[in-house]
C-alpha cells in the first residue's frame, strides 16, 4: 500500500517539476506554452488526487488485519504457485 501511495506522489511531484519547467521553455507560441503548462498542471492534480483517494481508503486497513476477525483477501481469490489468482464467479 506503501509503495503505491508513494508512486502516485512521486509522479505527482514529477508533473510539478514539468509545470515548473514550462516557464523556462522557448516556445514561439504563447498558446502552446499555455497547452503545455495546462497539461502538467492537471496531470499533477490527477496524481495527488489519487494519492489522496488511496489514502483514504486504505487508512484503517492496518488497523482491520490487526483485528483478526475476518478474511481480508477475498474467498473468490487463491493462491496459485505462489501468484494471487482471482477465480471469477458463476
């Protein structure tokens, strides 16, 4: 869960250093500038977002697996040679 939280906060941080970067661009147009700057921009607040999101969904799930009371891994799911497998249902 860890690592994927950082993920998406780490290319949230990258997109930011884009945006950053923009302003030191030659570009001959304005509006392309603005394109470039606009893009970064969102794909930043798409990232934190979804670092945000994972965040909340996962904030008490420490906590459950501490508890003990139940599966956390689905009864659809198996392992197999090691490798989770979802088993779908019919």
């Amino acid at each position: 869960m860890k690592q994927v939280k950082q993920f998406f906060l780490t290319h949230a941080k990258q997109w930011e250093a884009q945006v950053t970067a923009v302003g030191t661009l030659c570009v001959s147009n304005l509006s392309i500038a603005k394109g470039l700057y606009a893009f970064a921009s969102e794909q930043a607040a798409q990232y934190h977002a979804i670092h945000a999101h994972c965040k909340h969904l996962w904030q008490y799930v420490a906590e459950y697996i501490a508890l003990g009371v139940g599966d956390v891994v689905p009864s659809e799911a198996q392992t197999v040679d090691g490798n989770m497998a979802v088993i779908a249902s019919e």
